[in-house]
C-alpha cells in the first residue's frame, strides 16, 4: 500500500516557489466557483502517519484558500462507547458535515478510532471489519448524495519519523514539539501500519479512493495535496450527476396481481367508547411514565416515528404520549418541507441532528420515510435516491439501536372514507382550517401511489430492530390506546431484556 | 406579589367552551401573521408553582396552534457550576432562542437555579442579587432587540397543592402522577414561594412584566394564558421600534480638541530581522504550548479576539498562533456579514454559539466588536444599538469570564501609509487579490471615522477583566512575536492566579 510512499520524493526550493503561486491561484478560483456553483460540497480527510504532515497540510489549506469558507474539525479519540452520551459513533461527523459549496476539513475523522483499536487489538478481527463496512456504506451515502469525498493519507517510514524526532528534539527552539506519546507511538508503528493497510485497501472505492502521500519533504507533500484538492474543488463545480440506479438492481417488482394492498387487507373496525378510553388512557400513560424510569433503560434512547395518510391522528396521538412524559426528557420534531439548510446537505442529515442522548425520547411526526413516501409519489427525488434510501434508513435504524436507542415505529392506517369526513370536519371548524390545504386533497387522489409505497415501506423496512406497529386509527380512541400499549409493551421487552 | 391569584379563579364549563374555539383560531391567524411578518420573536417564560398548571398549558398553546413554528424547550436543573463544560450559565438559553417571526417556549428557564437556589439557602443574598441583576440586563437587551417577552407565572395556595396531590393520589389511575418529589417540594413552599416573590417583583420591568395567573381551575387558567399569548403575539406582527436611545443618556462625547486620537499617538517604530523573529516564535510557540497544557488551567477555556484595520496582518497572525496548538483544542472563526438565521437573532447570538469548553480555545477574526466598529460608522445599525452595545458587550465578556475564560482582545495597529502599501501588494499579486476589495478602499477613506470608532471602543470596552492589548503592526514579525508574548504572559497570570 505504501511502497510507492517510502522511495523518497523530493521538491527542490526553486520548484516550490515556482509553483506555488500558480496553484493558491487556481485553488482560489476553484473554491469560489465551487461557492457560486453551490453544486456539491468537498470533504477532505486527512489522515496518516503522526509526524508526516496532517496539520502542516491542513493549515496550508486554510492558508491558501479563504478560511471563510473552510470548515477544519479534528476530533478526539472516542472513549470507548460513552461518548456523546449514548449517541451513535457517527454522530458527531453528521454534525460537521459541509454545506454544498463549502469544504470541509477533517482530521481525527471516522477512521482514526477503527485503525488505532485494531492496531491494539489486533484480534477483533470481525468488529474492525464491521466499522469499515459501516464507513463503506457511509462513504457510498455520501457519495451518493453527490459529496466529492478527497481522501488524503500522508506516509512516512518507520526511519523518517525517527529521524525526524530526534531532529526536533536536538534544537532547544523546537524540542517542545516532541512528547513521550511521539515516542510511544513510533513503538506501536509497524502495527499501526498493517491496520492502516488493510482498512485502505477495504475503503479505497471507485468513488472515493485513497491517495497515499509521501510525507517526507514538505515542498513536495505540500504541491501534491493542493493539486489533489484542486482537482476535487474543479470537480465540485459541476453539478452532481444523478447517481444512475445501478444496473444490477432489481427489476422494481410489479403490482400484485390482484390489486391488494397491505393497508386494504388491514381491519379498520376496532373501536372503544369514551368511558373505557378514559381508564385504560390513564393507566397506559401511568404504566409508561414507571417505564421511562426504569434503571435498566438508563442507557437507552427513545426514538419514536409516526407516519401516516393526511388527518390519520399523528398529532393527537403524540399529545396523549407526552402527557405522560416529563418535558424535560423529550422533544417533538414535526417534519415538513426541508428547508435550505437542509437541501444543502445529504438526506438523512437533518434526522441525526435530533438523535437523543441516554434517557431522552424524540418523537418524530412524519420522519425520514418521507423519502419512500411523498418524495418518491410526487417525484421530488430521483428514482435511484428513493431506491437506495431502504438500505440508507435500515443502516440508519441500525446505528441507532446499537447505540442504545429503541426505534418505535407506527404507521396510522386510516381508510379514504374515515379520511374524508376528516377532511370535511376541518373545513368546517375555524381553528382546524390551517391543517387541510390544496395538497390535501391532491395527495388524496393519489391514495392508490401512497398505499403502493407503505406497501414497499413495511416491506423493505421492518426489520427485526425496528418493526413496523400497523395501528388500525379510524377509532381515535382506539387507536391512541393501541399505540400507548404496543410502546409499553416494546418497553418492557426491553427491560427484561436487560434486568 | 401573589394574593390576587388566591382568590380562586373560575370559569365554568360553558364558558370555556364557548370561548376556546372563537380563541384558538384568533392565536392561529396570529400566529400566521407573525411568521409572515417576519419581525420578531416572541419568547414565553412558564414559571410557578409546581402543580399549577405549567406543563399542560405548555401542551395546550401546542395543541391551539402549528407547532411546526413552535419551539418548546425544557431544561434540567444545572447541576453546579460544572455544567456545560463551563460554559457561562446563560449559554443553553442562548442556543434555543426562536428566530424572528417564530415563538418558543421555554420553562426550567433562567429564573429557575437562582429561585430554587435562593430558598434552599436564603442567606446567600448578594449572589442571588446578582443572578437577577444579570436576568434584568440579559432580558433588557432581548427586548431592546425587538423580542417580545410573555412572562407567565403560574400560582397555587399551599392548600391547593396539598389538595391536588391527595386527589391524583386517591384515584389508583392517576397516583403514578403524584412522586415522593411532590410532597418534599411542599414541606419547601413558603421558601419557595417567598424567593419567588422577590424575583418577581426584582425582573417585573415595563418592557418586561410578570403575569400572574391563578393555577386552580384548568379552564379559568387555560383561557387567561391564552388571551396573554394572543396579545404577545398581535403585538410581535408591528415592526419592532427601533429601541429609542435612553433620553437620561449622556450626550455623544465630542472629538478631542486638539483632534489626536489613542492610534495617532501610538509608537509604530518597533521592527523585529527575520532571524530574531525566528528564533523568538519557535520559543514563543514552544511556551504557549506548555503553558496551555498546564493542569491549573483545567478549568480554563481561552477566547481570543482579533481586531485591526483592514490587512493589519490578523490571519497570518493568528496562523502564528494555532501552528502552537492541538488541532482538536481550538477553532478559528472568521467573522463576516451575518447571515439570514444570525440576522433572525438577537446581535451577540452567534458569537455565543461558540463559546468554547474548559480547554478549548476559540479564536475570532473580527467579532462582536464589528457592533462598535463597521456597523456604527457605516450605519448598518441604529444609533441607539450601537451606543448600548458596549454595555451589552462588557456583560457578555464578563459572564465568559465568570465561567472561566480568559478572553484576550488584540488591535493590530497599522498606519495608513502601511496599509496602503499592503492593499498595493496585494493587488499586484494574484492569489492575494481576493482579499481585497472595492470596500476595503471605501472603509480606508472613512480611516478618521474608524479611528475615532476605536477610540471609544478601546475606553469604554478595556476592562480588568478583558483588557485590549494596542500592537504596533505595521512590521508583522514584531507584531506577530509580540502577540504570542502578551498572550503567553495573560496565561502564566492564570496560571499563577490558580496556583
């Protein structure tokens, strides 16, 4: 991997200062082409050997270019799995991801925790291959989303960080650079240089490979890297192709011969008068708000997701969840159109803003299925985003719950005759007009596109993890109970599960 | 302060029923009109006694109107002083502040550590006067900044709480309402409700009063706090007057007689050879980094603030500055015009949202000091916000400091002959030419107004606790070596004050 790194390539001064100036120009030019254009975002990682460059380059960058625009994050080792209380190991680079236009600079990034751990514990094979898959199906997200991923790897020998060392330790001026930990490290290369190698080889995709960098000489580490960065910010300029769906996927199965649909074979006829409502409400928001408490879910999270047709009852069911919740553990996040904030980023982005710390409930109204739902039935995505996005949601749901979250799901199933008097019972009451609208009563005419898309959406999403509760809600009463007890009774196969 | 919401409001069913929906819709249209209008915010504080009604009538405004433009946020008691890794106390509030035209709702705000504090040891009075003062002045500038501020104060007798609890207690479906917490909370209700009434009557201000509603009977409460919001929000679709200046203000100073000015009479002449200058930054470079490893500064964080004419040298100094430092311990702002969600926010909130942790460093190019500076001379703000924002500003850098920063403010002085001879350099060189701009040559004509801006910037903002340092910049090598050795020393007085 690093053969080509080790022969020594040099620069001399005069070149250097030759080239410099042509290519902090172009690098110029291509960055606010890059802004203007607002086409894609450039995220650069830095990775390698310490001491080959990481920081000099980084600097360099911002040097070079207009820092405004330039986001440098590096991070600090994980402690283990208690970091960002409960959240999942890629939080925190959700939160730092670019906004198109803008570059991004990250080193201590999602490869420095898996390639250190196996290089200290060389024997868990299998979770050092499952963190490079989890990063393979990120990058390929990223990617997808049109990000232009510029993977950086700056080598050195194990002699050149030797020399080096000692070199910085002779000069009293420059002694003070060099710490125990430098030394440590140089004890630990060559294992760290296998780990590297591997988790190279396994990442290095045709969308985003790894460029190794010879590290040794500064001018000619320095040239290398800005003409890597000018190539990616050129690229950026261009509107992303719409990633093709791939030609090995499947066919998009047909229609069921005889015209059914899960929602249609579902039982709508459930319902419960006033009276026992009332009790069994109370006594199901009692028995949750025991439930919350419990000691064994005091590293749990709670993620709940409410889908369902226009007028099913999200909002009302929420309400009847939080009564029973103290507010200072949960928040409601209603979603709607992205705003541009969040056009500016990958999908899923403005979902792991929200994800819970320990202890603390999300509850989502209308949640990143919009993907599989309305984007898809309007076409307010491509086809290939919406096809990929089953994979990118279980994968989603799937970091969470091994961070310790619990994923609730619950489709509303109403039927088009109970939505319409809904419907009608809106206009006519002052207060509620502002919740049916022009596209209402457009998506109503789609029903038969939306009910084909829930059908693939349960399908292809309820998993193990993170099933989907199918909840009959022509009955309000019926159907806010239901949810309260499928959620008591998902908490409480969680606690035995722990105790 | 509470006796008129003792005597036991009420409103009876039919009433209530008549006036909710006539209620709801004109919140509603309210609502809608605030969100289009664009103008302001408007803040709801729900306090009071526990019992009376706080949490549902949170439940109940998010239930009246779209929530989707509502941003309700519960806070935990802050555990000491520990919390938010040093953040100042009024950091969290800043960070869930609702942009213009939406409204938010907060309770567990500010008023409650210091009330709850205040009765569990009533004979720390001076610190409690501080924390109201500190409200007063925080909830001063946000009405100043066109917020509207709803303070509800939700009210209840002893009797009435002790009668509350034994109610839900009796009736098996609803005791899990009732928690051992309640009951020790009413053993505390005179202590609380005595620190409560003089906070009430310390931060009842005319821009800013405390409603004070009778939390006993649901329907009497739900209707009066409704009505209030209705106000608040009518009020919030007018623009918001420009806060007038104080008519008790002292008149603007005039120029000095003799027309000298704090930079024309400052000593330029200070030079530094490149071989001294290299020599000294290494050193320099090398104490810093000692010095921000140094276990007294553990609970620490370093805010740093560049401020200079235009090319005074601030990036290329502050690069000087973090070649000394961990990549992962700090981050440089650059500080442009605001954009559309910091323009939705009061002035100093995006400088609040990076304050740094205990060990972090933060560093702006430019900062909240552009109020006094490009917004005051080119008139990008009124009058009356430039002349409170010293204040405002001094506050600010004190409540940093109370957390445990130490904030460094650093004018790069150059002479205008030197600045020209920059901007000319720069234009003669391409991938410089970016950096300067037909403004840069507009702001050098106005240099008198700018100076004179500094001036009363430099008198009214040095203070003990965040004095500026004057460095003559017009030779960078001995501006750069001097801006590491004041900050190395601010840093060993740390250090010693610790010690």
């Amino acid at each position: 991997m690093f053969e080509s790194a080790e022969i020594g390539h040099t620069m001399d001064r005069k070149a250097y200062k030759n080239a410099e100036p042509a290519l902090r120009e172009a690098l110029l030019q291509a960055q606010f082409k890059l802004l203007e254009a607002g086409h894609r975002a450039v995220v650069v990682l830095i990775n390698g050997v310490d001491g080959a460059g990481k920081g000099e380059t980084a600097n360099l960058f911002n040097e070079w270019m207009d820092p405004r625009h330039i986001r440098t994050e590096a991070f600090a080792a994980r402690p283990g799995d208690q970091a960002d209380n409960g959240r999942p190991a890629m939080w925190r680079f959700w939160q730092v991801l670019p906004p198109k236009g803008h570059v991004g600079i990250l080193f201590g990034n999602w490869y420095t925790d898996p390639i250190v751990q196996h290089a200290m514990e060389p024997d868990k094979k299998g979770r050092f291959q499952a963190r490079l898959e989890e990063i393979r199906a990120f990058e390929r997200m990223l990617t997808d989303e049109g990000v232009i991923l510029l993977k950086l790897w700056f080598h050195m020998s194990r002699d050149g960080v030797r020399n080096r060392l000692k070199a910085l330790e002779k000069d009293p001026k420059t002694a003070w650079r060099v710490t125990p930990a430098d030394w440590e490290r140089l004890e630990h290369y060559s294992a760290f240089v296998q780990s590297s190698s591997k988790a190279l080889r396994k990442t290095s995709t045709g969308d985003a490979p790894w460029l190794v960098i010879d590290g040794s000489d500064p001018a000619y580490r320095s040239i290398t890297a800005g003409q890597h960065l000018l190539a990616a910010l050129q690229l950026g300029t261009q509107p992303a192709a719409d990633a093709p769906t791939s030609h090995h996927a499947a066919p998009q199965a047909p229609p069921p011969l005889d015209g059914r649909s899960l929602l249609d074979s579902f039982d709508y006829h459930r319902t419960l008068v006033r009276k026992d409502y009332r009790d069994q409400l109370e006594l199901l928001q009692g028995r949750l708000n025991g439930l919350l408490r419990a000691p064994e879910l005091k590293k749990r999270s709670l993620v709940l997701v409410f889908e369902g047709m226009d007028a099913a009852g999200k909002g009302s069911t929420i309400r009847r969840i939080t009564q029973a919740m103290d507010a200072r553990h949960y928040r409601v996040v209603p979603v709607a159109a992205p705003n541009e904030a969040e056009r500016a980023q990958p999908y899923l982005w403005r979902f792991w803003r929200y994800l819970p710390r320990w202890q603390h409930t999300i509850i989502f109204d209308r949640s990143w299925y919009g993907r599989v739902l309305v984007e898809r039935v309007e076409g307010f995505c491509s086809e290939s985003a919406w096809i990929r996005a089953y994979d990118e949601i279980n994968a989603f749901e799937e970091q969470q719950t091994e961070a310790g979250a619990l994923v609730v799901k619950f489709w509303l199933a109403i039927t088009p005759e109970e939505q319409l008097k809904r419907f009608e019972a809106r206009q006519a009451t002052p207060h509620k007009l502002y919740k049916i609208t022009p596209d209402d009563w457009r998506n109503r005419d789609k029903w038969p596109l939306y009910a084909r898309a829930v059908d693939d959406m349960i399908d292809r999403t309820s998993t193990d993890i993170a099933p989907w509760h199918i909840v009959a809600s022509d009955c309000k009463l019926w159907s806010r109970v239901e949810v309260l007890r499928l959620l008591c009774e998902r908490l409480e196969a969680a606690v035995q599960h722990r105790a």
